[in-house]
C-alpha cells in the first residue's frame, strides 16, 4: 500500500462506526434498527450515518469511531496475521507435495502448527483441482479455504 492509499484506508477505518456490521444485517452490534432509525424507503441506507461516505441527516447517539491509534494497531495487527497466514499456507502445501497430494491425487495432513502456537494443522487437498482447505487445533489461529 502507498502512503497515501494506507492514509486513506485509516481514515475510512476512522469514521466507521465500531458497531456497523453491514446493511444486510437488521440491526447493527449496538442493536440500533438500520431501516427503524433511517428509514426504509427506496435508498434508505444512502442515509445512514455509519461511514464516512454518509451526508445523512440523521445521527445516532450510540455510534462510535475508533481513534487513529487504535485503527493503526488493528492495521498492524491484521498485517502480522496476514503473513502468520501465508507461512502456514506455504507450509502446509509443502507438506502436501511431500507426501504426493496435489491435482489428481488428494488426501489429507497434518503438521505442527507453523505459527508455533502449540496445535495441529490439519489440511485436506482436493484431487479434483488441489486446492487445500486447512485450519490449525487452536481456537483463532490459521484456517483458509482455497
């Protein structure tokens, strides 16, 4: 990301509201009714207030929008999953080669963990196309669907 793209990706982070989990959902994570509080006529959530883009006339008293230190954190933090992510996914298809798993002869693996944090990954390989499909024992750690 550029300089200028990482600063902007910030600062939509930065008027998002912490509880918007999408118009597609009723209600948001504080409970606030999207159509009941902005209404549910053609372009109704063209009004909400929950992101940056809106010039809606309408304000919510439970919004809240997290500080410039804490979307840098959250950034920082998604980054260091990311690459924790594509280690055990390089891994994980090493492992699978070396036991002759691939496109037109799957199966299933294990190895320890790479993320060292003391579970298993386990992974299966799809003879059809060999992509994986993996998830590490450990609640939060590695998981991905190829």
């Amino acid at each position: 990301m550029t300089d200028n793209s990482a600063d902007r990706y910030l600062n939509r982070l930065m008027t998002t509201c912490r509880y918007f989990n999408g118009i597609f959902n009723d209600k948001c994570k504080a409970g606030i009714s999207y159509k009941g509080l902005f209404g549910s006529g053609p372009g109704w959530a063209a009004h909400i207030c929950c992101t940056g883009d809106s010039q809606s006339p309408v304000q919510c008293e439970t919004a809240k929008f997290p500080t410039r230190e804490e979307v840098e954190a959250e950034a920082t933090e998604w980054d260091k999953r990311q690459e924790l992510t594509a280690k055990c996914i390089k891994e994980a298809h090493a492992h699978s080669r070396q036991a002759g798993l691939g496109k037109g002869h799957g199966g299933t693996g294990s190895l320890p963990c790479p993320s060292e944090c003391g579970g298993t990954l386990r992974y299966s390989v799809a003879g059809y196309n060999g992509h994986m499909h993996a998830a590490c024992t450990t609640h939060g750690c590695v998981r991905w669907i190829e």
